[in-house]
C-alpha cells in the first residue's frame, strides 16, 4: 500500500497503537516513551494530550543511540462532564465508571505528534471523537467487568473489544478511540515525506 523512505518509530507502547500503523501497510519500529504522563492543573485534556505526545515523541528522538527519522507520539484521554477518566485501579473503580458513562455521550480525545529529527518538524494536533453508551445494566457491567478488559483502558473499556457491545453509535474517527487517528496521522506523514501511499503515477 505505501512506499517506505525515512524510518518510522512509533514512541509507544500500546499494542492498539502498534495494530493500527501496521494495519495499513506503514514499517516501523517500537520504542516507548519514558516520558511523565502526569495531568497539569491548569491545562485542558486537549493541551494535555498534544504535549504529552510531543513530550513522547522528543523523549524517544532525543536518545542518542535511538536510529529513525520520522517518530510517532500520542496519547488518549476520555472525558465526561469536563472530568478526564483514566485507567481503572480496581473493580469497583471500573463499576463507577462504566455506571457514569452509561446511556450517555462522551468525549474520547487523542494527540499526536510526529517528530522530524532531521528537518526539527513537529506536526502535532488534537482529535475528538463523541461516543455514545446505551442503557446498561448491572448484570452488563458486572459481567463486562469480570472479563478483565476495563482494567487497562482510559475509560474502563476498548471500543475494538467486548465493550463494543454498549456503543450504538459515534461522531468522529473511529481509529482516534482506539487511541491513534489514522487519518491525520497519515497525512503528516505524508507532509513530511515520511510515507507515499499508493505510490505515484505512470
């Protein structure tokens, strides 16, 4: 599907993330990012997400030993009620979560950076994407619980997995919740002539 130039490295260690950049064709490498991940008082989920994935890309292209030329940082948060919910610490935080979201919209927002090392290019942006939850139970959320998704999931549940069930519908990009957006991140890279889909013409 695309013709490879400069090296790809992918400053994460999400397997999602990892799925998704392989899913349409693009070689790269892994290497995660050490970079601290605390929320800032006085930012938005939105600055928080974008500098955090700037912070994750410059972390792993600073590295001396580190080859690559194009590196790929990104970060997701999902939000309620302006409160930015992170990964579940046990089950009962998973409960209360999934109760909050349930038979209402939320917000999914996901940064990304792409870092040229040569060039000193840092395309970065936000993207939103609005999900809505049906009505669920307490028998849904105890069983959905018990299959251990939630735990490691913004949000307390993985939209490519069991949790599909409860999402009868989105606005946005679908690829942004699972925690990359595709699309834009694509397109930077093609901007900074990272990849060519398709390749050119005859």
């Amino acid at each position: 599907m695309a013709r490879h130039l400069p090296e790809i490295v992918l400053a994460s260690a999400s397997p999602r993330r990892r799925e998704l950049l392989a899913s349409v064709g693009i070689n790269f490498q892994v290497v995660p990012s050490t970079a601290d991940e605390t929320l800032l008082s006085d930012e938005t989920p939105e600055e928080h997400v974008v500098r955090l994935s700037c912070a994750k890309a410059l972390e792993v292209a600073g590295r001396q030993a580190q080859t690559g030329r194009l590196f790929i940082g990104s970060d997701t948060v999902v939000v309620r009620d302006q409160v930015v919910l992170g990964k579940p610490g046990d089950a009962t935080a998973a409960a209360t979560m999934l109760a909050g979201l349930s038979g209402r919209g939320h917000r999914v927002i996901t940064g990304y950076a792409v870092h040229d090392r040569v060039s000193g290019r840092t395309l970065r942006a936000a993207v939103i994407t609005r999900v809505f939850f049906k009505d669920l139970t307490a028998r849904e959320i105890e069983g959905y619980i018990a299959t251990g998704e939630p735990f490691d999931k913004a949000g307390a549940y993985a939209i490519q997995g069991i949790g599909a069930f409860m999402v009868p519908s989105i606005e946005g990009s679908y690829t942004n919740v699972v925690g990359l957006p595709l699309c834009e991140v694509i397109a930077a890279l093609e901007e900074l002539g990272a990849v060519e889909l398709f390749g050119r013409p005859a």
